[in-house]
C-alpha cells in the first residue's frame, strides 16, 4: 500500500459518476440496446426528459458515453471498456448482449 492517491483519481471519478441508481440503469440499457436515444431512455425509465438529459451529460463529460447524431436526435452507447466490464460483474444474472 503506498499513499499516492492521484493514481487512483481517475478510477475513483469514474465511480463516482457511474454510482446513481438511474445512471446504471442507463449503463445497463445501453449495454443491453446497444445504442438509443433521450426519448427512448424516458420512455423506458418514466423520468422527465430534464432528468434524464441531466444524467446522459454527466456521462457524456465523463467519457462513459458519446453521443452520434442521426438528424435531430442524437444516438448515444457506451465508449468505456471498463464500465462495460464493471456492469457485467455488479450484474452477473443479467450480462449483457453487447459486451
């Protein structure tokens, strides 16, 4: 064990963004979808469309997720290996299809 924190900054950021209950559940059904939109994540999670906007951009500042444009939507997936690795083991019984 050493004391030099700022190796484990990155890691612990990265927790921290992914540590809210809705935003795994976005993690998890993006995983599971493979790539959707605002509105689809709204009607899925019952949330109003602000909340939902507010959690994609703590993900998207944190590199989780990215965002592709398709006219006026906007497709968003997962853009981080170890997120998709740290889902599959928080949530064994339901690994994902797209690994």
């Amino acid at each position: 064990m050493h004391n030099d924190f700022e190796i484990y900054f990155e890691t612990a950021e990265l927790l921290k963004v992914i540590a809210h209950p809705v935003r795994l559940c976005i993690i998890r059904g993006l995983l599971d979808k493979g790539q959707c939109n605002v509105t689809y994540m709204q009607t899925c999670l019952k949330l109003p469309q602000s909340t939902i906007s507010q959690h994609v951009q703590k993900l998207r500042a944190a590199k989780v997720i990215v965002g592709k444009r398709n006219g006026v939507e906007i497709g968003y997936r997962i853009n981080n290996d170890t997120v998709k690795q740290l889902i599959n083991i928080l949530f064994p019984e339901e690994e994902q299809k797209n690994d």
